[in-house]
C-alpha cells in the first residue's frame, strides 16, 4: 500500500479536469499539494477548493513541454521536502486524419503529452530514490490501448506514455517504488472543446465533436480522481477508469486486428470513401 496522508503530492494539468478532480481526492485523504498548469485561473480555484477543506497547497505556472522549466519546478519541491507522489496528467489533444496532420501540430501534442511525462519522471525520480520510497503516475488514456481515426498523435502520445511507463514500472521491480499507468475512457472535460483542429474545420463542426464527446463521457473528473487514488492506494500497475475504458480493453484483447471494424465502422466507411484529392468518391 501506498500511504498519501501527509505525503507531498506532485500534480501536473492540475487546472481543471482529471488533475483537479485528483489533486482534491489526493487532500481529502490528507496529502500535501503542489500543483502545476499554465492556466493561472483554473490552478488558482484549485488551490481555493483544497485550502478550502483544510488542505495544504501550493502552485506553479508550468510548461510540462520546457524541459528546463520542470526541472525548475522539481528543484523548488525538492526545498519542500521533495516529492512522494508524482502525477504527470498535463495533456492535449489534436483532431486531424494523418495526411492533413501537420508537423507542427503533431509536435505540439507529443511535446506536451509524451515529453512533459518524461520529464516529470526524469525530473522527480531522483527525489523519490533519495528516499527510497514513493509513487510515479502518469496519466494515458483508453488511446493508449486502441486506435481511432483522426486522432494518430495523440494516440501515438499515449501509447508512448504506456510504454514508457511499463518499462520503468519494470525497472523499479524490488524497490519500494511504484509505478502506475492510468486509462481513463470518457471524462468530463474540456479535452475536445481545446483541442487543436484543422483550421479549416468549421466551427459547427468543432462544436459538434465537443457535444458527441460529452454524450459519451460518463464519467465526472471528481469520480476519475477518486479511482486515481484509489489505484496509487493499492499500488495497481494499471488504472482503467469508466466502464468503457475496462469494456473497450476487453475488446482489444479479444480482437486486436478486428476492434475498429466494429468500433468506428461508420468512420472507416467515410474514409474509405474519399478520394486522394479530398473530394467524396461518387
């Protein structure tokens, strides 16, 4: 078991969404907090609501992609005491099929979601091996176990960060350091309505993806928080939130070639079904 009560906590994208709902589980049950985003707004009404309940905070504006700037803010949580718990979550998304996907943009999502979770790891791994015990946590996503149209770098961002964090998981076998790798399937959050997409997408069309997304996201940030915690509690390798995200592994691990055909078949069919040049196919 993992204790959180009067441990330092480390929470990145703590602004709104899965890094708020779980920085205020995490100081429910009594854990320090140091929180980080860029949204200034959004880090300071998390910090009200943990101060709020008694709880013990302090925040940072960080950009997980400036790799200079995390290990800034790993050296001012060192001063604190240095870290017990570390929750990479900071992550965006970026809407585009693979040949209208720019460089740029691909970029933008792998330097936030891939390389802002390895260097938070980096950064703060040698603060909990200093003490010989703690917790790293980074957050994927049920993309991080299928596929789906239009999203290829952000699944290519989360299966990376599955991959990463399985490996160290693995390197940390018969330490007293423990390593999960969360997959959450549909939470309520901004995640879409902030996505990056293609500029000439209409805006009836972006609004549109942000209304499907909240028909299918069952499952509020406060509830992924609680199941955040509850998996470092329990020391669980892996950490499915939502009944999709437990259902939608059962099906990659039952057809690992077929899932799409049933998943996002309309998708694929509407793909399949435009030309080279872009134009539908009579």
């Amino acid at each position: 078991m993992t204790e959180i009560s009067g441990k330092l906590a480390v929470v990145t994208g703590a602004a709104s969404g899965i890094g708020r709902g779980t920085a205020l589980e995490l100081a429910k049950r009594g854990a320090r907090l140091a929180i980080s985003d860029l949204d200034r707004a959004g880090l300071a009404e998390t910090a009200k609501r943990i101060e709020a309940m008694g709880g013990t905070v302090t925040t940072y504006l960080v950009d997980v992609a400036d790799r200079d700037a995390v290990y800034a803010f790993a050296q001012e949580i060192e001063t604190l005491g240095g870290a017990d718990i570390v929750i990479n979550n900071a992550g965006v998304a970026q809407i585009a099929r693979v040949d209208e996907l720019t460089y740029e943009d691909f970029e933008w999502v792998m330097n936030i979601d891939f390389w802002g979770m390895v260097y938070g790891t980096k950064a703060f791994l040698p603060q909990i091996q200093k003490k010989g015990e703690g917790h790293i946590v980074n957050v994927s996503s049920i993309f991080g176990i299928i596929s789906v149209p239009s999203q290829a770098a952000y699944n290519s961002a989360k299966f990376a960060i599955r991959g990463f964090t399985e490996a160290l998981r693995h390197e940390m076998k018969g330490t007293r350091i423990k390593v999960s790798c969360v997959h959450p399937g549909g939470i309520k959050t901004n995640i879409v309505r902030n996505a990056r997409f293609l500029q000439s997408t209409q805006a009836t069309a972006r609004e549109e993806a942000a209304s499907g997304f909240d028909k299918l996201a069952r499952t509020t940030p406060e509830k992924a928080g609680q199941v955040i915690v509850n998996g470092i509690a329990k020391n669980k390798p892996r950490i499915l939130i939502g009944t999709d995200a437990k259902i939608i592994d059962l099906l990659q691990r039952l057809l690992p070639g077929s899932y799409g055909k049933i998943m996002f078949r309309r998708e694929i069919d509407a793909f399949s079904n435009t030309s080279e040049t872009g134009e539908a196919k009579a």
